[in-house]
C-alpha cells in the first residue's frame, strides 16, 4: 500500500467514532486517559507513531488546562484539521458533562445514596491503580537513560518532600534538557522517539511523514484562529454581563473560570486549590464537603477530570436559585455549561494556534530535548499523584485511622488485570464499580 492510500485509511468518521467512544471510557484522570490514547492510537491502531504522540504530549503538558483533552484535540486536528481537532476536543468533554450534570442533579436532590456511594467505593481504588500502571506505562517508553531516570527521580522530590510547584518543575526541567543537549545530545535521542517504528510497526503518520498542508505554520492562520477564538470568548460574557449584570453568579463564573484557565499550569490537581479557593472561601457557590464530592464525582465520571468545575457550576446555580425556585435544574445546569465553556476554550485556542508551531520542530532537538525532559520530570509527577490517590483511599482518615483492607484488595487486584492479564481500563472500572457496589449494599 502506498502513502497516499495509508493516509486516506483514517477516515473522518472513523476518527469520530473513536473520539465519541473514548468521551465515554476515558477513566483514571490524564494518566490513565493518556494510557488509553496511547495503547488505541499508537498500539493498536496506529494511526500516529510514537515519537508524534510524544512530541504532541510534550508539548500539552507545558499549556494551562487538561493535557489529555489538549492531547486529542492535537491528535484531531493533525488527522482532520480544524474540524478533526474540534470534534475529539468537544466529544473528549461532552459526555462528562452531561454525566456530571445528571449526577450533580442526584447528588443534590437525594443526598449520599447507598447505591452512589457503592460505586463510588468501588471506583476510587481502581482509578489508584490505573494511575499506576499510566505512570509504568509512560515511564517505560520515556526514560530511556540514567540521565532521564535522574530527572523523574528530582522531579518526584521536589514535589513530594518539598511540594515545589509543578510550573517551577516544568520550567527547570525544560531548562535542563535545553542546556544539557548542547553539549550531550545523545541523551535525548536514545530516547522512545528512536524506538517507535521498532516497538508497533510503521504507522499512518510515521515518524517521517510530512506534514500535511493545513498543519504548516501561517501568520494569517494564527491570526484568524485567534480572532475566533477572542470572539468566542468576548461575546458570551459581553451577553452574560448585559443580560445579568457584572456582579451576578453566572457573571462571575464566567470571570473566574477565566481566569482558572489561563493562570494555572499543571492539570486539573494545580487547578483545583484555586478553585477551591474562589468557589468555597470567596464567592461561596458551595460547600468545602460539597467540593470533596464534587472532586469524587469528578474522579468516577469519564473526561479530564477539571470538568468537576461543571459540579461547581451546578451547585452554585441550582442551591442559590439563579433562575428562581421553580427553574433550579435549569439554573443548575446553565451554571454547569457556563463554567465549562469558560474553562475549555482555551484550550482549543492553545492547540490550534500553537500546533502548526510545535509539527515544524519535531526533528529539532533543541525543541524536542527540552520537551523530552518535560515528559520524564511529569513521570515523576504522576508517580506522586499516584502515591497521593493510594494514601486518601487505603487510609481514608489519615495514617491514625484504620487501614482499608478491602480497597487495598481491589487495588491489588486491579493492578493485577492491568499489568498481568492486560485488561482494558474499562473493564477494570466497571468490575471494581460493582464490587464496591456489592459490598456496600451488603455491609
């Protein structure tokens, strides 16, 4: 076959079938959901090659906002342009909040029932191992050398022992790897960039295949993309601000969320002291145990897991009756997508401005060492995160409170079907789920 044929094999509706079944599987946080792209797109499908995956993943995770959503956005536009990215950015979101705003609905209305909180029991240490077997996944294929395996291991130091801020880690990490490949290259090209054909086969887009015409970089594209962009943004909240008033709920919601998209790196776990912070302490749209659940729905539902901001947006909406008593669910979920309009739509800006910027330097190593060093230092992030999902569900009240043996056997488990007998992720969740629904309703 030739590469004219290859390319034309990835149809526009097989993407968009794909997109849509990963809105609804996509579990375990950005690291599971990376897991997922990488095994369906890279693995199985090969559709991208390894060292393109990578190359897009880097550069997500130096951008404000959800890198796994940024990720297929990415991945999207390379295969279909505007449109492809458009549709696996929106779908990645979609079904979540959807999802989200009929749990949120639940939760309110009925309160903690049993067969919730089940699920819920079941699910959270699943997603612990999933996070594991990410943090093996990628680490595997990332750290191909002492010198990134150091990276990794300062990386998971300064964030476990010292808490460093994960834009400082990024920053230092970029730095060193920029700097470092000056005078040793080599320790940035025996890397999985180098492995990528050996380890899956010949890929759609290959590690050499050109890149296409709509990926090349333009001034007049940027400048039309960001124009669009700005519109999209200005005019909701020009209405929202005319229709409501500066100083209404949803107003500010739309401000505030702004504002949480833009000024805050890291992922949805850097995001969410900021919200925090504004929804729970300043404007009071809920309450700190009603954000703890909101963060677990977040954690059971498929899609980035920031889109607990939706959780926000309908309590704020439904419990301060926006729209008056009658219109509760209604104010609810207008707050839910208001919120989450605010929050993702910069994240479209970000790929499909910066993307045609990022194709043109994936065979220049003093772009791709810097974002290689990136990719080991967030290895060691999210073995952390990991290490802080397996403390909050094996001790949910501290070190002095009992230890979960029963969570601790799901983990296990778990870990067992994802690294032994290579379960699907979703099959994972959907057992664990019903074994923590079984035990609650039984104890």
């Amino acid at each position: 076959m030739d590469r004219h044929n290859e390319v034309k094999s990835i149809s526009f509706w097989q993407a968009f079938l794909f997109w849509l079944k990963l809105g609804f599987i996509s579990f375990g946080g950005p690291a599971g959901q990376i897991a997922i792209m990488h095994q369906e797109l890279v693995e199985r499908r090969k559709w991208i090659s390894e060292k393109r995956f990578m190359h897009a993943l880097n550069y997500c995770m130096l951008l404000p906002g959800p890198e796994a959503q940024q990720l297929a956005t990415y991945i999207g536009w390379l295969m279909h342009k505007t449109k492809g990215g458009l549709i696996a950015g929106i779908l990645f979101v979609l079904p979540s909040l959807f999802v989200l705003i009929a749990l949120s609905w639940i939760y309110i209305k009925f309160g903690n029932i049993s067969i919730i909180a089940g699920i819920f029991y079941g699910i959270k240490p699943a997603v612990t191992s999933i996070v594991f077997h990410a943090t093996y996944r990628i680490g595997s294929r990332s750290l191909k050398n002492k010198f990134l395996w150091l990276i990794a291991v300062i990386a998971f130091i300064a964030i476990f022992a010292f808490n460093a801020p994960f834009p400082l880690i990024v920053l230092l990490a970029a730095l060193t790897g920029y700097f470092t490949s000056k005078k040793y290259p080599a320790l940035f090209s025996s890397n999985t960039h180098q492995s990528s054909g050996q380890s899956y086969g010949k890929a759609i887009i290959d590690d050499d295949t050109p890149t296409p015409e709509h990926a090349l970089f333009k001034w007049s594209r940027l400048a039309k993309v960001v124009f669009i962009a700005a519109l999209l943004w200005f005019i909701p909240l020009l209405s929202l601000f005319y229709i409501f008033g500066w100083n209404h709920a949803y107003t500010q919601m739309a401000w505030f969320f702004t504002k949480a998209a833009l000024m805050t790196f890291g992922g949805a776990y850097a995001v969410l002291p900021y919200v925090y912070q504004g929804a729970v302490n300043y404007y009071h749209w809920l309450s700190p145990t009603q954000m703890i659940d909101g963060l677990a729905l977040g954690e059971s539902t498929p899609g980035p897991l920031i889109i607990v901001v939706a959780f926000v947006g309908f309590i704020g909406g439904y419990s301060q009756n926006l729209l008056g008593a009658d219109h509760q669910f209604l104010a609810g979920a207008l707050g839910a997508v208001i919120v989450t309009w605010f929050t993702f739509i910069f994240s479209f800006l970000f790929i499909l401005a910066g993307a045609p910027i990022i194709e043109s330097t994936h065979n220049q190593i003093k772009f791709t060492a810097p974002l290689t060093a990136i990719t080991a230092a967030v290895v060691g992030v999210i073995f952390n995160l990991a290490l802080f999902f397996g403390y909050h569900v094996l001790w949910s009240k501290g070190f002095n409170g009992p230890f979960d043996a029963i969570s601790a056997i799901i983990v296990v488990s778990a870990l067992i079907a994802l690294f032994k007998f290579n379960q699907s992720v979703l099959r994972v969740i959907g057992v664990s789920a019903l074994i923590g629904l079984i035990i609650k309703l039984l104890f």
